[in-house]
C-alpha cells in the first residue's frame, strides 16, 4: 500500500472522527505486509500537523488493539437486538428483534418484532440515560395482568446487540438498567428503562427524623409479622376503595397495613390499607386497579404509622424505634417559654395520615 493510500485513509479519520471507518481504516492497513513502523511514524507525524492529536492517538491505537466486536468491523453486518430481562421474582425472559428465536447464555430470545426501542439519551455527566422500550403484548409471557400488578416493576435490562449468523461471536452491550414506568393499553405497552446513573439520583443515609425509619417487621424494626397478619374474604363491596370482609379485629388493627390480593382480578396486586373497622370493613388509600368482588381472597398485614406512641403502646418495641421523637421540629423552634409550660417536645399525634 502506498504511502499516499495510507496518508489518505489517515486524513479521512481525522476530517470526520465521529464514524466507525478508523476501524476498517486499521484493518486494511494491518493485512497489507509491505506496512512498517517508520511508515506509521511519518503518517503520525502527518496528523499531528493537522492538530487532531486525540484522534490521531485513537486511530494509532487502533492500528494496534484489534476489534473489541470483531464482526461489526465485517463489510456486511448481521445484526440483532436482545434484550434480557430478569424480574425481581427470578423469572428470566428474552426478546429479539430477528425473524427468528436466538440462545445463548441458557435463554431463548423470542422473536417479537413488536419490539421497537427509541433512541438512547446518553451523557458524559451522571445524568440518568432513559431509553423507552415499545411492545405488543403478543408474547404469552407478557400480560396485561402481570404489568398491572407490578411484577416488572424494577426488573433488570440488559440490551445486547448480537451476530445472528453466529450467535457464539462477541456480543456487544449496549444498556443496562432497571424497568422504570410502564405505560400500557389494550394491545401494547411502553416501558422506560432507567440507566444505571439512577441509583445516584436516589437519597441515601439516614436523617434525624420524629417518625420511624424502619419498616414494620423488617431487621432493624425486629417485629414478627406472623401474629400480625391474618387472611380475610370480601363480603361486600362500596367503592373501589372501601369494601367489607370477614376479618375480625379491633379498629385500627390494620391501619397503614398490605393487602395482598390471592384470588380475583386484582390477584397480585397490592392495596395499602387506610383504615380498618371493627365490623371489618377496610378502606384503603388508592383505588384497586380493578373493582374487587364478592368472594375475592386476600392476605392482610398490619401496619405502623411509625409513631413512638404506636412503637410503645401496641407493639411494646421502644428499643428498636429508629426515630427522634424528641427533637424540636420548626414549630418548637418558633415556639417561646410560656409560664407552666414542660417545654418538651410530644411523641406527636398521627402524622401519616393528615
């Protein structure tokens, strides 16, 4: 090759950085035996006169290093999209964007060429990289039922770009994350799949506080939920949000507490309680996804308004409260000394449900 074909190729490579084609520039140069290092050191001379001397180390560098994905750097490229999903619950499950069913690593990748990804945003920042993902709910592994109860909800992605003809070639990654927001209708559905940077969107560490950090019957809250959790059946139902069971307890037994359904067509889902009465009847915060009906099952749990009044008189659990219930709040901090005051500050009144 001559020294005028490889300055020329070189000069490409720098007037337009942004492509793919040093790559093929340098696969070219590697296969051609008449190639020599003083020959490199002239032309790297060449480009340092252009002024582009980062693109000039890349392209050098890729004389050297060979191709992390040797079979993109091919004339003709066969290629298809992957995506992986694994759901919190363990269920592993896998797409492709190709005509036909791809394995590797131990799972299918079903053909669902409803399957159209959107453009990726990505940053040299820590700013969260979003892409959203468009379905059909064709897959029999994919139902409406499965999105609405949330069991994709913070599901792993792993987005992969691989040669179809030889599927045990490298394979390129191109986005892990998480399943933020989905949005779903009749015959489809669209999820966001949040990058990786968005855990450090998220607040971390502990803040002094009046209310209870921990979470009823977790490790630092040491409760067992097992004496406080019993299973009911409706009897009737008012509203989308309130409706009579079967389960006997006094009022406010549980408040703040998890329905999870068993039966019915909000089986899977979860509803978190607002009040319960002493005839049974439960009113909760949300609406259900769908009415519930006469005879749907369920599984209730107490809950906590994580209060230290609570902590101590129903639960007898003091030592393991991880809040402050005595640091003075704004309102004590504005507050002045009045004659036959305590000056402290109370334990409060219930503060979750305003």
């Amino acid at each position: 090759m001559a020294n005028a074909k490889v300055a020329q190729l070189y000069g490409q490579a720098v007037i337009d950085p942004s492509t793919r084609l040093s790559r093929l520039y340098a696969q070219a140069l590697l296969t051609d035996e008449t190639l020599t290092p003083v020959v490199l050191s002239e032309l790297y001379a060449q480009c340092i006169c252009v002024q582009h001397p980062k693109v000039v180390d890349l392209y050098v560098q890729a004389l050297v290093d060979p191709h992390p994905v040797p079979w993109m750097a091919e004339e003709v490229v066969t290629a298809a999209y992957c995506w992986r999903v694994d759901r919190t619950d363990g269920v592993t499950f896998g797409f492709t964007s190709h005509d036909q069913d791809l394995t590797f690593d131990g799972v299918t990748y079903e053909a669902a060429t409803g399957f159209t990804p959107t453009a990726v945003d990505t940053s040299d920042s820590l700013s969260v990289d979003n892409l959203d993902v468009d379905g059909v709910l064709s897959s029999e592994r994919i139902t409406e039922d499965e999105l609405a109860g949330g069991v994709y909800d913070f599901a792993r992605v792993t987005i992969y770009l691989v040669n179809w003809q030889n599927i045990s070639d490298p394979k390129l990654i191109l986005r892990r994350g998480t399943i933020g927001r989905i949005r779903y209708g009749k015959t489809g559905f669209t999820a966001e799949i949040r990058g990786l940077t968005e855990a450090y969107q998220q607040k971390a560490g502990a803040v002094y506080q009046k209310t209870c950090r921990a979470t009823l019957g977790d490790a630092k809250c040491g409760i067992n939920l097992a004496s406080y959790t019993t299973t009911g059946t409706v009897t009737a139902v008012y509203s989308d949000t309130q409706f009579a069971t079967n389960v006997v307890a006094d009022a406010g037994a549980y408040d703040y507490g998890t329905i999870t359904w068993t039966s019915g067509d909000n089986r899977y889902t979860t509803s978190e309680t607002k009040v319960f009465m002493t005839d049974g009847t439960i009113e909760v915060y949300l609406p259900t996804i769908w009415q519930p009906q006469v005879g749907d099952t369920f599984t209730i749990v107490a809950g906590c308004d994580r209060n230290y009044s609570t902590c101590i008189n129903r639960f007898n659990n003091r030592l393991n409260f991880r809040g402050e219930p005595m640091v003075p709040g704004n309102d004590y901090l504005a507050s002045y000394p009045i004659k036959g005051s305590a000056n402290v500050v109370a334990a409060g009144d219930d503060a979750s449900r305003g």
